[in-house]
C-alpha cells in the first residue's frame, strides 16, 4: 500500500542528504562554544587542583616554622604577582626574554632545517653526522654554556649559541624522521608528473614530512626555553636591562619565595601559550588530512 507523504514535506534523498550532512558539520556559535569549553576545562581542573595541593600544603605542618617567612598561601603569592605585574619592570624583563627566546629559536629553526634537508638527502652526509645529530640533541645544554663563555664571553650570544645547539638538533631529527616516513609510492608518483630535486622536494617530500617537523618544533622550542632559561641564571651580563632569570635570581638573593614563584608562574604562562599555537598548528594539519575523529577535532 502506497504511503501519502504530508503537504509541503519531502523525502530527502540522494545528494539532499549528502548537502544536510555537510550542512551539520557547520560550526555554529553553540557547537564553537562546546568545543572551546572542552579544551578549556581540563586546564581549569589542573590548575585547581594545583591550587589545592598548594593551600593544603600551606595549611599543614610540613613546612615546619618557616610558613611565615618563606612559604606564602596561593592567595598572597598572587597577589604578589598582581603588584609586580603593574610594574614596568616585569614588563620590561618579560619583553627582553622573549626577544632573546624569538631571535634564539628563529636561528635554531634556521640551523636545523638546512642540516635536516641535507642530512635527510645525501645519504654521506646521513653516515657521517647523523648520529652526531642524536648524540647533540641528549646533550644537557647546560653543559655548553663554560664553553660558550669562553668563546664569546659573559654576553647574550653566548646564550643565543646554546639556545641553538640546544634546539636545532630536535628540528633536524624532526625533518629527518619525516623524511624518512614519505611513502615510496607518493616519491614515485612526483617523479612521475616531473618534479625533479628542489621541486619533489619542495611541493611534495616537504609537505608529506610536516607533522613530523611540527613535532620537531615543538620540541626543539622546549629545549630552546629551557636553555634560554639556564642562561640568564647562569650568565649575567652587565648593563643589560633585567630579563626573567634575572628577576628570578634577585628573588633568589632576597631569599623571596613568593616573589621566585611569581616569576615562575610567567614563565609557566609563555611556556603553556607557546605550545597552544604549537597544539593549534598541528591540529589543523591533521584535520585538513583526515587525520582527527569527531572528538579530537
């Protein structure tokens, strides 16, 4: 028996479908709401929970007699780092750490990408340095800042050396293992439509090789921070405006905890929104591959 569809109802079949089902995959504000709530909640609960253990550290007696002197609630620690932060000073050190951090890291990502595109290549020159590479990149970088000081002296090049050999290794390795990873089939269908060289290398071993040079940015940045950080503990340069490590060393000289903490929470901060834009790059690769389920995109 034949059913009787209701007047101004159809059946949506066919390519009506296929359209409705790209149509729900439209980002409207309620489902970009969702999504920014689930990202965010996670680092809410860790940050309170972080919080908690503080404050219950503070309220017990583990900390002995020195609560009063050196050990400072959440709440006033903070608080302390609410006052610093309408200084200028902290301002100024945030602002001359960071440009040594960009002009670091911009000449580690330049050192290793060259050395991974010829690593990754020239099979000599993979035999010869390869493993040198590796050994580099276990290499605590605070063991090359003597060195450096003796080579340049107590300044910021010595720093902005060990930020680079602290850094390009990971870069490197990160463009080599990609490299590595392109599948023989895709090399043999560029050669096939006549990209020879710098042209297979540069539209198509180059993007088939990106979330695993994203990756060692990423870690080539953490390694870079780290020894920027060590740095500016280790070298202080005379007449130069104040930097973090500096803050941070003072702090450590006025036997300041909360002020110490105060610092470390900014660079916590620069830390945690670095590898976001890290975390976003990398996502977007992957979901313009296909490569993300529904849940993590």
């Amino acid at each position: 028996m034949a059913t009787r569809t209701q007047p101004g109802s159809a059946a949506i079949t066919g390519l009506d479908s296929l359209e409705l089902g790209l149509a729900s995959d439209r980002v409207t504000p309620r489902r970009l709401a969702r999504r920014s709530w689930s990202a965010l909640w996670p680092k809410l609960l860790a940050i309170a929970i972080v919080l908690g253990a503080w404050q219950l550290f503070y309220l017990s007696n583990f900390h002995g007699d020195t609560a009063d002197n050196f050990v400072k609630s959440p709440a006033y620690t903070l608080g302390d780092l609410g006052v610093q932060l309408q200084h200028a000073q902290l301002w100024q050190a945030i602002a001359v750490t960071v440009r040594t951090a960009v002009i670091g890291y911009a000449l580690a990502l330049l050192i290793g990408s060259i050395i991974g595109a010829l690593v990754s290549r020239i099979p000599p020159l993979r035999a010869a340095v390869g493993s040198i590479i590796s050994g580099l990149q276990t290499m605590p970088s605070i063991a090359w800042f003597p060195f450096a000081i003796i080579l340049f002296g107590a300044n910021t090049s010595a720093i902005l050396f060990v930020m680079a050999l602290g850094a390009a290794p990971s870069i490197a390795n990160g463009l080599i293992t990609g490299v590595d990873y392109t599948p023989p089939l895709l090399l043999r269908a560029g050669r096939t439509m006549g990209l020879r060289q710098v042209a297979l290398y540069r539209h198509l071993i180059l993007p088939a090789s990106l979330p695993a040079y994203v990756a060692g940015l990423k870690q080539g940045w953490a390694f870079s921070w780290r020894s920027l950080m060590a740095g500016e503990l280790l070298v202080l340069i005379v007449g130069q405006a104040p930097s973090l490590g500096i803050l941070l060393n003072t702090a450590q000289d006025n036997q300041d905890l909360s002020g110490a903490i105060a610092i470390m929470i900014v660079i916590l901060l620069i830390g945690i929104v670095v590898d976001t834009v890290f975390t976003k790059v990398d996502l977007s690769i992957r979901r313009r591959r296909g490569l993300l389920t529904g849940t993590q995109s």
